[in-house]
C-alpha cells in the first residue's frame, strides 16, 4: 500500500477559518483567514474555495461566523445561499445549520454548539469521501488509464476528494494507473488544481485540452471516466462542470464506463429531472481571458454556463459513501434512499 499525503483545503483555528486561496494554485500556496461573513461570501463567491462539498462546509462554517457577529439567522442564511446557484450540497448544509440553530437557540452555549456542527459537516464529508474511493477503486481495474474532469479532489472537499479520492484510492492501494486530467476551461480547474494534487502524490499523468479526450478515446487510449457532481436529481441527472455532458456522450459511444462520485448531500430528490436545475451563468471576462491573460478580442461577446446536464441514460454508475447506484434512474435512486 501506498501512503498518501493528506491535503486539507481548510483549517479551523484562532476561532476562524482559514481556507487555500485556489486562485493562487499551482503557483501559489496562499491560506486566507475569513475573518466576518463578507469573506466567506466573497471567497465562494470569486472562487477562493470551490466545488460542491467544500462550498456547503465553508457554508456552514460562514453561518457560524454570521451568528458570532449578530447577524439575524435568516439574513446569514440568505446571504451565504445567494453566493453560488448549483452546487445543491451549499443548501443542504446551510438548512442543516438553521434548523440545527432554531432548535438550540435559546441555549446559553448556542455559538459553541453551532461551530461543533459545522467541524461534524466537515468530518463527516472527509470520511464520506474515504467511503467513495473504497467503493469506487473496486471499479477501476489495474493499469487504467483514467479520465476525469474539472478538480473533485482534497480542495473540492474537507480533504481526499470524490472523484479524485477514488483514483487516490487505486493508487493508495498499489493499482498502476495513469490519470488524464482535462484543463477545464475557463478557470482550468484541471490543469490548475487536479495536476497540482496528482502532483503532490505521485501519480502519473498528463494534462490535455478538453478539446483532444474524444480523440484519445477514438484510439483506446481512455478506459474509465469519473467525474464529481454538484446536483443530481431524482431520475439520476447529473449536474456537474461544463464540459461533463460532452464526455459523457463521447464515452457511450466509445463503450467506455462513465462513472459519478458525489455524497449523498449532492441528491435533490425535490427535482424530478436536470431540466430543473438552476444552472450558473459567469462573467464573460473568464471566457475571455486564460488565467489573467486575454485570449479574446475585448468586442466579442462571450457566453459562460459553468455547468451542464449529463442524463441518467448516459452513467454506468453512481458512487456514493452509502453504496453504488448502477444505471441510475428513478426507480433505484428512491429505492436508495428508502423512499417508495
């Protein structure tokens, strides 16, 4: 067995958290200390902290904090909910949070208790994601060459990651593997912050523009896609980095497994079908530019979703920490979670 580094992208300490500036990797190790709820919604807001379980920590910690500075529950739930439209799992734990503070308000030790369940929504994230790689590894055979999308590792979570803990995983438990991480346009999620962790560990792999994966699927150079999610609906729609979509449907025609790891937190069971998904518009200036450097002509016109549906019909299997949900769709997905 391999041993692995263990990244954390947050750390709770002087009774304030301090997260790594993403928008500073790979080139930059910078932590930034959220001192008051402004930070918090600015850093999920610009990106500082990103990807769905992650966000809803953050989240849960930015309630907290509003609570310490007197902000009414309500508004400090508002706000933080109005940072980021897609990612379901920042509602999930912000609901969990007010319901948790309007059940012990009246507690002398309120803000003690508050905290105690933002570091269990933390906890319980990272051991999820452990229980994803165990799950998920069984599924990626020895000598795999591994494609995945966007950065759903350590700094998409409270550490380890979902799709990335899976490889993490493989490669802990000594499969030779070799990772090919898409750049993910704009923001280069990818080639910014997948390669840096990769990196980190040891594991091979090579970074390629989103444009060349059907091609080196076309020559059976890829034989496994895993992605993470940032909502998946009750038909087993999938939400997730734009550019997810496109694989998908590249991978089902080269017969090639497609497989979702996300936590259980990530399921909207309230929306029938990814039709229903509020899906984020950004800023045309991260189209226009790479990274800081313009690559547009400043007239044109840019359009920037940062996310995209991927259907059931197009998933192997979704692995979550509970078990793995094969070919997904209504039916399974509420048989899951005990519903009829």
């Amino acid at each position: 067995m391999r041993k692995l580094k263990d990244i954390r992208p947050l750390e709770f300490r002087e009774d304030f958290l301090f997260v790594i500036n993403q928008l500073k990797l790979p080139h930059e190790l910078q932590w930034v200390k959220l001192s008051n709820l402004e930070d918090y919604e600015k850093a999920i807001k610009d990106m500082v902290v990103r990807g769905a379980p992650l966000i809803g920590i953050v989240g849960a910690y930015g309630f907290y904090q509003g609570i310490k500075e007197g902000i009414p529950a309500q508004e400090a739930y508002q706000r933080l909910k109005n940072t980021r439209p897609t990612a379901v799992n920042l509602f999930w734990a912000l609901d969990r949070m007010l319901n948790f503070y309007l059940k012990y308000k009246e507690d002398s030790d309120i803000l003690r208790k508050l905290l105690k369940e933002a570091q269990r929504i933390e906890l319980e994230d990272y051991h999820a994601n452990r229980m994803i790689g165990g799950y998920g590894e069984v599924l990626i055979p020895d000598n795999s060459n591994i494609l995945t999308h966007c950065n759903t590792g350590a700094l998409a979570t409270a550490g380890w990651g979902t799709a990335l803990g899976i490889i993490r995983s493989a490669w802990e438990n000594g499969k030779d593997i070799t990772v090919y991480v898409d750049e993910t346009r704009p923001y280069l999620q990818g080639s910014r912050l997948t390669a840096w962790e990769l990196l980190e560990e040891g594991i091979p792999h090579y970074i390629i523009t989103d444009s060349s994966a059907g091609f080196l699927m076309s020559k059976g150079v890829i034989n496994v896609v895993v992605v993470g999610a940032d909502r998946i609906t009750v038909n087993g729609d999938v939400a997730n980095k734009i550019g997810t979509y496109s694989l998908s449907v590249l991978a089902k025609y080269h017969n090639i497994p497609f497989y979702v790891a996300a936590p259980t937190s990530t399921f909207d069971l309230s929306l029938e079908n990814g039709k229903d998904i509020p899906i984020e518009e950004r800023k045309e200036e991260e189209v226009k530019n790479c990274h800081c450097c313009p690559v547009a002509p400043k007239e044109s016109k840019a359009l920037n979703y940062s996310f995209d549906i991927t259907p059931a019909e197009n998933i192997t299997a979704i692995i979550t920490e509970k078990g793995i949900i094969d070919r997904p769709n209504r039916e399974k997905i509420l048989k899951f979670f005990g519903r009829k």
